[in-house]
C-alpha cells in the first residue's frame, strides 16, 4: 500500500476542536489554512458521529477534494479524490484521525485495512505516550517548584530572619549607649 499525501487531525480535548497536527504530500487544495481548518471535513464528521465505533478504517470521498472538482479545479487536487481515515485511538479514547491517498486510488484489501488499523493503533500509543510524557514532565516542574519554595522558606527566610533580629539587637545596643 502506497501513499502520496498523508495527514493527521488531533482532537484537542480541552476545546472539542481538531487541528493538523502533521502533514506529508499534500496537494496544493489541502495546503491552503483555510482549506484545512474550515467547515468539518466528511472525514471529520464521520469521527464526530461515531461512524468509526465498528471499525478503524473507511474510504471517504473526500469533501474537499470533491469540492476542487466541482469548482473547476481539479489541477489543485493532485488527482485525488479518496481518502483512507484511521481513528487513531488508545484504549476506548479517540485521539485523531490520520488520512492516506494517492491519485491512482484503489479499493483496499484487506490485508491493507489490517496494515492500516495496526498503524492506527501504534500511533494512538505513541500519542497517548507523549501525551503522558508532558503530563509528566509538567509535574516535574511543579515538584521542582515547590522544593525550592521549600528550600528558600526553610533555609534562606529563616537566615533573613536571623539576620534582621541581630540588627534588630545591635541597633538596640548602640541606641543604649
């Protein structure tokens, strides 16, 4: 299975919205931001409505790429018109969608669609791991935080304060004499 363009919608959690977070190949129509981040994509609707629950991968006609065609320029598609969704997934979360195509696109095979959802699988766990390592990395820097808070109220305050109550002292002293 070979593939011309390739490119990856995450899901941000926090916000419900998707974002190319990585492309490779893409024709001159799915280059343009605006083309990219407008109304939901079919592939993205499909996710949306939970079309991809049974099963990992599906061929979609691509709306957009469909659109170019029926504007009149087909040149700003590559020749393409399909594309391959894998849900890119880790557990029962779905994390994105990754999409493959190529102008000369064939129905898949099945071994192809076994190939395809193994990829889905194996990227959603090298997501949820980085995921992971920046959640672990954010509680590093708290603990970091916190320490030196630590350090500096135990040690550098209390010295301060040691030293304001000897000044405190010494000016007492010399008012007295």
């Amino acid at each position: 299975f070979s593939i011309a363009a390739a490119w990856i919608w995450l899901l941000d959690h926090e916000t419900s919205r998707f974002y190319l977070a990585a492309s490779r190949g893409l024709p001159p129509l799915l280059q343009e931001p605006v083309e990219m981040t407008g109304d939901p994509c079919w592939c993205i609707e499909s996710f949306i409505d939970g079309d991809f629950v049974s099963k990992n991968v599906r061929t979609i006609d691509c709306s957009r790429l469909r659109r170019a065609v029926v504007e009149g320029t087909p040149d700003l598609t590559g020749g393409m018109k399909y594309h391959a969704s894998v849900v890119l997934r880790f557990g029962d979360r779905q994390l994105g969608i990754l999409n493959l195509s190529r102008a000369d696109w064939h129905p898949l095979s099945s071994d192809d669609l076994a190939v395809l959802s193994a990829l889905g699988a194996q990227l959603g766990l090298a997501l949820e791991r980085a995921r992971l390592a920046l959640e672990a990395n954010a509680l590093a820097r708290t603990d970091e935080r916190a320490r030196l808070a630590r350090e500096i109220h135990d040690t550098l305050a209390q010295e301060l304060t040691a030293i304001a109550l000897q000044l405190e002292g010494s000016l007492r002293a010399l008012e007295r004499e």
